[in-house]
C-alpha cells in the first residue's frame, strides 16, 4: 500500500510539473498539502492528512485534478486509509495574485477494500511569485448518507 501512494504521488507530481512550459503559461499546477480534520457528529476524533495533486485549466476559469492522500487519526499513523480525488474545479480572476477557486468531484478510500463518495471544497492560492504560491483550502469528502462527513483544513504549496 505505501509502495503504491509513493508511486501515485511521484507520477502525479511529475506530470503537474510538464504543464507549464514557460512563465506566462498559467494553465496548470502541481501541489502539495498536509491538514488536520474531524469526523461531524463527533468532533473528538481528529485526524492528519498530506498528499499532492494536480490541476489543469481546461476552459477559461474551469479546471480538472487529481490528487492522491493519506488520512489517519492522530496518535496512530499506520492506522490510515488512502484517498484518492478525482476533481473539476472553477477558479476565480486568474489574473491577479489571489486566486479563490470552488471545487467537487469524486473520492474513493482504500485500504484492503475500496469506498466511493463525493467530495466539495474551495479556497484560495497565492501566488508569491510566477512558479510558487500558498494554497488554503477547505474541503469535505462524503462516502454515504450513513458515514460521517470527513471535514479537512489544508495548507500547501503550490508549483508550475
């Protein structure tokens, strides 16, 4: 299983970085994040979250991503799951150094067997520079209507 996120994320990360060919190119980016959660309906159970995704502008603000993670409590690392989202996302005055963006799409959790759900979020990135900037994001993923929301604050850097 680890041997698998390690790859996924490379891939992902190598491919992020292919999409911006020179500097006034802004059509796509690579990230990567780490963040805390809690499950709704019982806020005591906290849990950690890294991994690294990808974006590409497809048509004006509108976009498509995916990302690869890894969630588990704190106080029991081995004791996580893999998520995996597959995204498309708006975002808003591209043209400025702060970029706030809405995003949704699809979630599967895997660990010896596979759940799928949805997931919704937004936030906002910062470009510091033309190859690097802070992304702050929000984010919700739903498995089921009988499985808790898992509610994810993330930090990160972005790359192109």
């Amino acid at each position: 299983m680890r041997r698998f996120m390690t790859v996924a994320m490379f891939l992902m990360l190598i491919q992020a970085t292919g999409f911006a060919q020179s500097s006034t190119d802004r059509r796509g980016w690579g990230y990567a994040f780490g963040g805390a959660g809690a499950s709704a309906g019982d806020f005591s159970r906290t849990y950690f979250q890294f991994g690294a995704g990808g974006e590409a502008l497809v048509n004006k603000g509108m976009g498509v991503g995916a990302e690869i993670s890894y969630v588990a409590p704190f106080g029991s690392g081995g004791n996580g799951i893999g998520l995996f989202s597959g995204n498309t996302s708006y975002h808003f005055s591209r043209s400025s150094k702060l970029v706030p963006f809405v995003t949704g799409g699809y979630s599967a959790g895997f660990r010896s067997g596979a759940v799928h759900g949805g997931n919704f979020g937004g936030g906002v990135h910062y470009w510091m520079n033309e190859h690097l900037g802070l992304r702050f994001e929000v984010r919700d993923h739903i498995f089921s209507s009988d499985s808790p929301h898992l509610f994810q604050f993330r930090v990160g850097l972005s790359f192109r």
